[in-house]
C-alpha cells in the first residue's frame, strides 16, 4: 500500500490504516468472515493538491461507518 499500516481498533479482524501510501493516498480496511472492505482515499488532480495523509482519521472514522452500514 505504499507505507506503514498501523492497526486500527474497531471494525473486523485485522482492521489497518495506511496514513500516506504515496500516489495511492491514504488507504484503510479489514476483514469480517468472507468480506474485505478497502478505503482508499486520494486527490488524484492538482500539483497544489492537498495531502490526504492529513484526513487519515476522517478516513478510519469513514471505515467504522461503513462497517456500521455493512453489518
């Protein structure tokens, strides 16, 4: 994913956070049984674009909200 995934309480077994992935943003998911969920959030247009390391926590908050919806 790009960089170092920090383990995330909260939703499903082995739930991660990648705070900068580089080009690939800022990238989250888990597991529950036989479902996979990743969340990848970037800003893919722009030199002055903003880094979305910055919203990484919005981007786990986003993950357990989601899970909420799924479960």
């Amino acid at each position: 994913w790009g960089g170092t995934p920090e383990p995330l309480d909260g939703p499903g077994e082995d739930a991660f956070l990648v705070r900068s992935g580089g080009d690939l943003g800022t990238t989250a998911g888990y597991r529950d049984g036989d479902t996979t969920v990743l969340l990848r959030y970037g800003i893919l247009l722009g030199e002055d674009a903003p880094d979305p390391a910055e919203q990484a926590d919005d981007v786990a908050d986003l993950l357990g909200a989601i899970d909420g919806r799924l479960g």
